[in-house]
C-alpha cells in the first residue's frame, strides 16, 4: 500500500470515529440541555415546601418525596457501608482468607445483577413477613445494589495503601485490629469515601426496586416503617400520568436528581484526589 | 486495659466482626438466587421450567403463564441497542484516549462519566417527552406511509406507528448504553502502554494502523468484556424501557408496536398481580432474568481474567 493511500486512510478512519464521537455527544447532551431547560421552571418554592396536589388540580410540589429520598437513601447507604467495608477489608488486609474467593466472585456478580431483582428480593424478605409496603424494605433493596460498589472501592483503596505503613503499625507492637482501624483506614478514608459517594448516586438514582418495595406515598412521613415516596418513584409517577402539572414537576425532579447526582460525583472525585 | 486482651482478643474479636460481616455479604447473594428460586418455583412448577420458557402466552385473566414473550422482547432489544451503539461507544472511548487534545479530553470523559451515572427515569421522562414524538413525527410516520403506499407487505412487520414501542425502547436502551460501554472500553484503551504507541509510531505506522494493529488488538479483550456488560445492563434495564416500550405481552412483536421485556413486565404487573399464581410467574420472570444476568456477568469476567493473563496474546 503506498503512502498516500496510507495518509487518506488515517484521515477517513479519524473522521470516523469524530463522527462516532458526536453521535454519542450530541444526543446526550440533548438530553441534558433538555432536563435543565425543562426542570429549571418546575423548582420554585413550592416544589420543595408543598405535598403533591390531589390529581389533576395543579400545585403542590415533593416534599415527601425529597424526604423519603433522603430517609431511604441514606438507611440503605447505612447498612451497604458496614458490610460493604467490612468486605472490602477482608479482601484487602486478609488476602489468605478463605472466604474471598467466594466473596470476590459474590461482589461481581452482584454489582452486575439488575436492579430490579433487589426489588423483588426485598419485596419476598422484608415486605412480604411485615404485611405492607415500607421505606426500609425500599432500603434493604438500594443497600443490595450498594454493597457491591463499596466493597470493590474499599478493596481498591485499601490495596493502594503503602504496607509500610502497616509495617510500621506492627513494629510499634500495636495488634492487627488497631494498625487497620487507626492507620491503614484512615490512610484510605478518601477512597472509601469516593466509594461511598458513588453507591450513593447510583442508589439515589433508582426507581425499579422501589416499585413494589417503598410504594410511595403521598403523604410526608419520617417513618420508615410506613410506605415512602423517593425522587426517582415519583418522577416515573408523574411522568406516565396524564396531568400537566404533574409532567412539569417530573421535570423538576429529573433536574434535581441530576444535579444532585453530579454533586455526588464531583464530590468522590474530589475525595480521590485529597 | 490487660495486654492479652488488647492483643489477642482484640484481633480475634476484630477478624470475627469482619468476616461475619463479608459472610453477610456472600448470604445475600445466594438470598438473592434462592428468594428468586423460590418464589417462582409454584410457576415453575406448573408450568414445567422449559413449558415456561417457551410458553407464548401471558394471559393473567385466564391464569396462563409463558414467558417466552418477555424474554424474546428482552433479547431482540438488548441485542439492537448493543448494534446501535457499540462503533460509536467505541469511537468516543477512542476519541478520549488518542485523538483528544488534552483540554478536551477531560470534559469529554467527565460528561460520558455523568451520564453514565444519570438514572434511569430520567432517560424514561425524556424518552416520553421528546424522543416518542420524533421517533413518530419523523421516522414511523413517512416509514408507514411509504410501506402503505408501495409496499403493503412490509405494514405487518412494522406496526402502527405510534411512537410508543419497540423502535423508541431499542433507542432510549442504545442511548443508556452507549456511555457505560464507552466508558469501560476507554479504561481498556487507556490500559495500553504508551511504549506499546511509540515502538509502532517507530516503524512508520499512521495514527490508525497504531490504533489498529496496536492499541485495539491489546485492549479487545476489556473491550469484549466492557460490551459484555453492556449488554447485561441492557438486559436489566427497567424504567426508561418500561415507560416507553407500551407493555404489551402479546406476540407477534411488531418493530413500531408495543411489546415487554422481562424487567419492563415485572415493574408494570407487580403491584397489581392478585392471585398467587400470577406472583410467583412473575417472580420466576425475575428468576430467568437473573440466571441470563448470571451468565453474560460470569463471561465477562471469564474475559477479563484471560486478559490479565497475557497482552494481547492470539
């Protein structure tokens, strides 16, 4: 093949995969510009302050919503970091346990599952002996979507860790408990964080678990004993009803999720780099 | 505090939380296939584990249960949105990796990265609001029309063209897909050592024979794997599907018309199946789910370990 052909070659493949990039580009930031556009209208006061308006009658906003979210979330970030860290230190500080290779494969696995099977799980486990539809089981179901995430961020990190450090620990004569809770831990505290961080907006983000799990609710409660509504539930709601206000607010929520979701990477990639 | 029970106790104490912990961990996922298990077993039962699979018939009324129609609605639009957006995933991860200035690079994989991690109903809103309406206006509409017109064999296989059906659920899916797949096949380009580059660079290469004969070849197993996943993200992928696929279980699928995935009917009959029978069908939908989640999970792993192996070994 002589040069020239050689040459335009690489200026059509280039060309390709420019336009590969903006077809891929394009649409999603459709997509984004859209969300703002649309959302930014819907958040005024009410849409923080006010519960949902009966029906078809226009106003109100999503409070109990933006509440339930917060409970839900964070009881399920809650449960998925004690046994997601604790994971994740076993994989890193006890590599010879017997355990692991099972538990590496576990947390693979699951992180891959769909999320909707965590609904169902949760639905069968929790709401299922409780006799109704509760907050907390909608937590158990985001924490089984969480765990995986936090155990391989944790692992990640902890292995990232100079093992003088534990060196160190031991020499002082300080037992293996301390030298992980005391140095090796806080060393990873930026890392674990970012995992953390992540399991979050991943969890925040999720309707299909919640459907038959935290049920929604129109009303505001902190009970999470009680059936809750979250962002994502009633987004879907709303946005497969016929009522326009009720469309207008969907919008809102997208918005709102979306910046909260981009905070929440921000923040982990900001906690990787300290 | 005693020395012996700072030291001895204090470790086994430690070891003992942090493995009952892990083997909390390693519980729930075995919960996980045998809750599954179980509560679609009377279904199973019924109905015989391949008499499910292969049943064509959803019918809740009439206490029927085939899961043969979600399950081919999962595969058919899986598989076409991993079509639609495998070259250009992989031309954006290779955009980031080779041809990016540095400055744009960044936003680039920042943006990606974002919206990656945008949740599901947001893709769903979006798809109600601005996608079903374009798909319908500008391409089923003429499409039907044409066929109508000049080629009334092909109406049958296209369906009324609504806007809400397979063709905007396969997009809205390609659309989700494509900055997860990009963003894990720009880990495994990012993965090739620059050395790797320069020695091809070396002998007189163009930028695309290296990208070619180099950098693709060396990194294709994680790019195998990154579409792997891809593709099982696809399979699971419920709200956005559900809101746009119009939830109709009943064959034969049309490509404008409605249709139902396994995660899609799952979300949409749950909270209103009544009897028993049509809870545990539905849990055993959920069943077949994981075990093809399952298996696309357990071959990308397989992948990935054979890459870390060797580079780019034949």
């Amino acid at each position: 093949m002589n040069l020239r052909r050689r040459y335009l070659r690489d200026r059509v493949m280039q060309g390709l995969v420019y336009l590969g990039t903006l077809a891929v580009l394009l649409p999603l930031f459709f997509i984004l510009y859209y969300v703002f556009v649309q959302g930014i209208g819907a958040l005024d006061l009410a849409f923080f302050t006010r519960p949902p308006a009966p029906p078809g009658e226009g106003g109100g906003g999503m409070l109990p919503a933006i509440v339930g979210s917060l409970v839900v979330d964070l009881i399920a970030l809650a449960l998925a970091a004690v046994f997601g860290v604790a994971a994740g230190v076993l994989l890193a500080e006890y590599p010879d346990h017997p355990l692991n290779p099972f538990l590496r494969l576990v947390s693979d696995v699951m992180a891959g599952l769909p999320a909707i099977l965590m609904g169902l799980v949760a639905f069968v486990l929790v709401v299922k002996p409780m006799g109704h539809f509760s907050g907390f089981s909608g937590a158990v179901a985001l924490a089984l979507i969480m765990v995986p995430i936090i155990t391989r961020a944790t692992e990640g990190v902890l292995k990232l860790i100079p093992w003088e450090i534990t060196e160190a620990g031991l020499a002082l004569g300080l037992p293996r408990w301390r030298v992980i809770l005391s140095l090796v831990l806080p060393a990873a505290r930026g890392g674990i964080l970012t995992g953390l961080m992540l399991a979050l907006a991943r969890g925040a983000g999720e309707a299909a678990p919640l459907l038959f799990t935290a049920f929604g609710n129109p009303f505001l409660t902190l009970n999470p004993l009680e059936p809750m509504d979250t962002l994502p539930l009633k987004l879907y709601v709303y946005a497969i009803s016929p009522y326009e206000d009720w469309h207008r607010q969907a919008w809102g929520a997208a918005l709102l999720l979306a910046a909260a979701i981009m905070v929440a990477n921000y923040l982990a990639r900001r906690a990787t780099r300290s | 505090m005693p020395g012996w029970l700072y030291q001895r106790l204090g470790d086994r104490l430690f070891s003992a939380l942090v493995v009952g912990l892990a083997l909390g961990v390693v519980l729930a996922a075995l919960a996980i296939v045998w809750v599954l298990y179980q509560g679609g077993r009377e279904a199973l039962h019924t109905f015989g584990f391949l008499g499910f699979l292969t049943g064509s018939r959803w019918d809740a009324v009439r206490g029927e249960f085939g899961a043969w129609p979600p399950l081919l609605g999962t595969l058919v639009t899986s598989a076409a949105a991993l079509f639609l957006a495998f070259f250009p995933a992989l031309s954006a991860a290779l955009f980031v990796v080779e041809f990016a200035p540095r400055a744009l690079k960044g936003a680039v994989a920042y943006l990606i990265d974002l919206l990656a991690a945008l949740p599901s109903v947001v893709y769903g809103l979006w798809g109600i609001f601005v996608l079903v309406p374009l798909v319908r206006e500008r391409v089923e509409l003429p499409l039907f029309t044409w066929a109508a017109a000049h080629a009334p064999g092909l109406l049958a296989f296209l369906g009324p063209p609504t806007g809400i059906g397979m063709l905007s659920a396969i997009l809205v899916l390609a659309l989700m897909i494509v900055p997860y797949a990009s963003a894990l096949a720009r880990d495994a380009l990012a993965l090739v050592p620059q050395s790797q580059r320069e020695a091809m660079y070396a002998l007189g290469a163009t930028r695309w024979e290296v990208i070619r004969r180099v950098v693709i070849p060396y990194a294709r197993a994680g790019i195998f794997s990154g579409v792997v996943l891809a593709l099982a993200r696809a399979l699971g992928e419920t709200m956005a599907v559900t809101m746009l696929i119009g939830n109709s279980v009943n064959l034969p699928y049309t490509l404008f018309g409605p249709a139902a995935t396994m995660a899609s009917l799952i979300a949409n009959e749950f909270t209103e199946a009544e009897d028993d029978l049509h809870l545990s069908a539905l849990i055993a939908v959920g069943f077949v789910l994981l075990l093809i989640a399952l298996a696309t999970n357990l071959v990308a792993a397989w992948v990935l370990r054979r890459m870390s192996l060797g580079e780019g070994r034949k």
